[in-house]
C-alpha cells in the first residue's frame, strides 16, 4: 500500500510542506505533496507527529437508501419508477421533472428515497465488476400476470450475486390475470420466501398504471433500509461514483454521480478515472443548481475535461496539478491494463475471492434447453469435496452472452457451457476480462472435469483449439453429395481437416468434420477470414442460413 504525502498531510493535520521537508530530512526523496511513499514511511511520519488511531468510533449519521428497479422487459419498471416520482410530486411544492440525471430523489413521509435509472442488470453487474456498488436495495419488478421470465432470474441472481436486498414489486394487479400467488411460489423455489409463508422477503403487489400500492413499497424500502442502518460520514474523505455521464454541447462533459461518503461541493477539484476537472456547477435531479451533494445524493456535476464511463470512483484532490498527475496516473495504468491480456484468474483467485469459511466456487451454468440445464444442475450438486463448495450464482437457457461474461468477473465465477457457446463478440470479452469458460457435450465429461478442477489438476484429455468461425450465407443442395453451405470466413481461418461446430443463436446443434471445403470449384485446405467458401458437412445436412461453423482442432494433450 502506498499513501500520498498529500493524503497523509490531511490525516495528521498539518501541512503538505512541512512533511515533505521532515521527509527530505529523513531522507526520503520526495518531489512533491502528489508524491507517494510507503507503508513503513508513513507509520514513521505518524510515529513522529504522534497521532493515536482513533478508538471510539463516532456513531455516524444515516444516508438514505439507494434504490435500483430491476426485471424483466415489460414487467413495468419504467412506469412504477414513474408512478414513484409522481407521489413526490404531490409531496412538494413545485412539480414538475425538468430533465433526468439518471436518478431521483424521493422524499416519503420526511425520509428521502434515491433511485437509480439502471440501464439494465449487465450495466449494474458491471458497475460492481469496476467496484462501484451504489444500489443498497434491488426492487424486482415482476409482472402478476406474467410470473417469472428468463430476465427476472437473471435480474435475481444479478442482485443476489451483489449481496444485496431484495423487495419484489409483484406488478400490474389491476390486470385480471393477475396471479400474486403464483409469483411467490415461483420466486421462492428460487431462494425468496415471502415473508407471509416464514421467510424474510418482502413482496409488496402494486399497479404501476393505477398507482396503487405505491405507498406500500415506499414504506418497504424504508423498512429494508432501516434494517441495514445505512450510515456514512458527510465530513469524511469523499468518495463517490459515477452511473451516468454525456457530453453536452453547451455545458461540456457532464457526469451524474452518486456520493457515498463525504460531501461532494461546488468547487472542489476532483479526480474521476483518466479524467478530473474543478466542479463549476451541480444540478439535482430537477435540474436545480445546488452547492453540495451528501452521502447517498446523486447530482449532474460540470467542469470535467473528458467524459467520464460509469463506474469510476470520483476522488478529491488539494489542486489541479495533482488531479492532473493522478489522471495521468490512472490513465497510465489503463493503457498497461488494455496492453496485456488478463491471466485467466487461477483456482486459487478464485476461491481467495469468497471470505468465507471453507472456499466457495462460483459457477454460471448454460446449457441448450431446460431440461438439460436442470440435469447439469443436478450432476454439479452431487460434486461433493471437503475443501471447496460449489455455488451456482446464475442458471439459464441460452448461449453464453456478454452479461454472462460480466457476471463471472464480479462473482470470480466459472462459466460452465453444456451444449452451448459463447457467440460473437463474447469471444473477445471472455479474453479480456480471463474468464474461464468451460464447455461440454456430454455431462459425464462436465462432471469429472469440474471435479478436477477443483483438486485444482484440470488436465482435458484433449485440448481444442479455435481456428475461426464462418457464417452461413445460402446453402446449396448438391445431387449425389447433399447440402452444401455457401460460407463467410468471419475470422480466423476454416481448414479442410478441421472439425465444425454448427451453432444457432449459440447453441450447438451438431459438431462434425468437414467432408469439402471448396473455393469456387477447386477443393482447397484453407480459407482466411474475409473469403468466401463452400463447405459440406460430414453427416449433417440441416445446415440454415445464418448458422454459424465454430471451427476447431483437437489437441492432445499429455498427461
Ligand atoms: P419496462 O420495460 O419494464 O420498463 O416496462 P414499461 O414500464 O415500459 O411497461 C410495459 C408495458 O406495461 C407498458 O405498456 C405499460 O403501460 C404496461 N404497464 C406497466 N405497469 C402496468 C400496470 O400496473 N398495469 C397494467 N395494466 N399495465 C402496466
């Protein structure tokens, strides 16, 4: 760990100056007040301006809860989120939402109530992926009429990965088919028993349209919130996020931050990712001008020099120069990050992750259709070993996708793929971020190298290795030889003596060798990316049109 001189300065109370002269009389050669010095260095300074840590904690003020809706498409999150901003109409004097910063402000009964626009759980998995957690409470939104959806399990395991709490908003009562029962029932096979039946989950039916209910979840949330004791130090060191950020033309870069401890204030100068700035204006959710934003406040703030993404901490510096050689600091570190290719995390990382007692592993699982993926579900339960658990963070149907990918990062999970892949750019993603993906065919193979892995000896038999994937642009049907595939080399390379995977929407619906591979009329052994080709399958004739062939080569592997 490393301290600034400047950051140190502010915790023993005295000026920058002073200790880096007491540290150029130690002997430290130190430039500056942005400079940093060590753990050993630092203990040294305290030691020497004496200052006791501080024992008795202060009991620290309560923030309001941040609040994020999530479910799936069409449940009503949009309109409940609006039914909610209009009780805080009501409440106050003006109405009248002048513009959106990605997140409002509610007050209930004199409590306020944030609540955050997510763009969707991927967006708030990632947010947690880069360390920014600003959601305290997940209300899932699920539809009474429609139970639960493929994008309510994944919102839920998303919000259950976090660790954080969640209220279900059982939505559009007012529809005849409305079934609240059959929600509950739904959602506590899945680990939410309502409170009614002896757990503790709050599930509270409303009408977004009707706006009926809508008290209840306010009163829900605060009651969650309560629980947890929400508390942060307004006078403390700053830290905030950012969860929404754009480029205006008239006002420049703009970001919408959440602030989590401190005070945020109009004129600091701030540090937020590659970028930094001086706060010349803050704007709340109603578009007001304000001079200072609290713990838990979420304001529009302008004056940065760049566009800032969502996730990035935002940190308080003493001047310009230093927020200039810390963004540079941080932009320096991104540039190395993006040069090399992560490590796939080790076993080790993985269940160095967890905190907990005896190691646990995380694993997605995706598997083709339901049934299979409740079979792996069940064969991975019956992995039993004493050193490791096994955890199942998310299950679904489907290919393996992009929120997937981000999942496994924040969960320091494994992707585990039965009879299905990752498709198009998820390639990429997985190798960005070093995510290990496993994936199978037969549940035998699954279980025993799952076994493996965790005796931390994963050997495959056979290592595969991908060549390149093509696209199925027509297909043509041959006399005497059959269907033949007019293909895309979208990247990498096809060869003749490769075997093929035929996917569709990602799921693998036969893996074969290839019987002919063709340019125009002359057989060929290969094929690069951007040509065209006519492939023929061994054994396989249903091939579609916009499927695609994952081609592949076995690798033996010793040992
Ligand atoms: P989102 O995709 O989850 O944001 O869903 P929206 O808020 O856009 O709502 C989807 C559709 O459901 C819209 O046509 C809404 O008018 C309708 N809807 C939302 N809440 C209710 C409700 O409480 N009752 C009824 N009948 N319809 C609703």
């Amino acid at each position: 760990m490393k301290i600034r001189v400047y950051q140190l300065a502010k915790e023993l109370g005295v000026p920058s100056k002073q200790l880096v002269e007491e540290l150029r009389k130690l002997g430290v050669d130190v430039t500056s007040h942005q400079s940093t010095i060590d753990d050993e260095t630092a203990d040294l300074l305290r030691e020497l301006f004496k200052v006791e840590p501080v024992e008795e904690k202060k009991v620290l003020p309560l923030r309001p809860p941040v609040v994020t809706v999530m479910g799936h498409v069409d449940h009503g999150k949009t309109t409940l989120l609006d039914a909610i901003r209009k009780t805080r109409v009501a409440e106050k004097e003006f109405g009248g939402i002048t513009q959106s910063i990605g997140a409002s402000v509610v007050s209930y009964k004199g409590q306020k109530i944030v609540f955050v626009d997510t763009p969707g759980h991927e967006a708030f998995t990632e947010m947690r992926a880069r360390g920014a957690m600003v959601t305290d409470i997940v209300v899932l939104v699920v539809a009474a009429d429609e139970g639960v959806m493929p994008q309510t399990i994944e919102a839920l395991n998303h919000a259950k990965a976090a660790g954080v709490p969640i209220i279900v908003a059982m939505n559009k009562m007012d529809r005849p088919g409305a079934n609240p029962d059959r929600v509950m029932n739904q959602l506590s096979n899945m680990g939410l028993l309502p409170e009614s039946w002896g757990g503790d989950t709050i599930y509270v039916p409303v009408s977004a349209i009707k706006g009926q209910g809508i008290e209840d979840l306010l009163e829900a949330i605060l009651l969650v919130a309560e629980l947890r004791e929400l508390r942060a130090d307004p006078s403390g060191p700053l830290k905030a996020f950012v969860i929404e950020s754009k480029l205006d033309k008239g006002k420049g870069p703009l970001a919408t931050v959440i602030v989590r401890e401190g005070t945020l204030r109009v004129g600091d100068i701030v540090v937020v990712g590659s970028t930094y700035g001086k706060v010349r204006a803050m704007f709340d959710d109603a578009g007001r001008q304000v001079k200072e934003a609290g713990p838990s406040m979420p304001v529009e703030i302008m004056g940065l020099q760049d566009v800032p993404e969502a996730g990035t901490l935002v940190e308080r510096v003493p001047d310009m120069d230093t927020a200039e050689a810390v963004a540079e600091e941080h932009r320096d570190a991104v540039r190395q990050a993006h040069q090399k290719v992560r490590k796939e995390f080790t076993l080790e990382e993985l269940l160095s992750a967890t905190g907990e007692e005896k190691p646990v592993l995380n694993i997605i699982l995706k598997a083709d259709t339901a049934g299979s993926l409740e079979a792996v579900q069940n064969a991975v339960r019956k992995i039993q070993t004493d050193e490791v658990e096994l955890m199942i963070v998310h299950a679904g149907v489907g290919a393996i996708t992009d929120g997937d990918v981000i999942l496994a990062e924040a969960s320091k999970a494994i992707i585990i793929g039965f009879n299905v892949r990752p498709v198009g750019k998820t390639h990429k993603l997985i190798e960005e971020k070093g995510i290990k993906v496993l994936t199978y065919r037969i549940i035998y193979d699954l279980v025993d190298d799952v076994a493996n892995f965790l005796k931390g000896m994963l050997k495959p038999r056979q290592e595969e290795v991908v060549l390149g994937h093509a696209e199925v642009r027509r297909t043509f049907r041959v006399p005497r030889v059959g269907v033949v595939a007019g293909c895309y080399v979208t990247d990498g390379k096809v060869i003749r003596s490769g075997k093929v995977r035929v996917l569709r929407n990602g799921v693998i619906v036969a893996e074969t060798g290839i019987a002919s591979l063709k340019r125009f009329k002359d057989d060929v052994r290969e094929v690069a990316q951007g040509y065209e080709c006519g492939i023929g399958l061994e054994n396989f004739q249903d091939i579609k049109e916009g499927d695609i062939f994952e081609v592949f080569t076995m690798q033996e592997v010793a040992g």
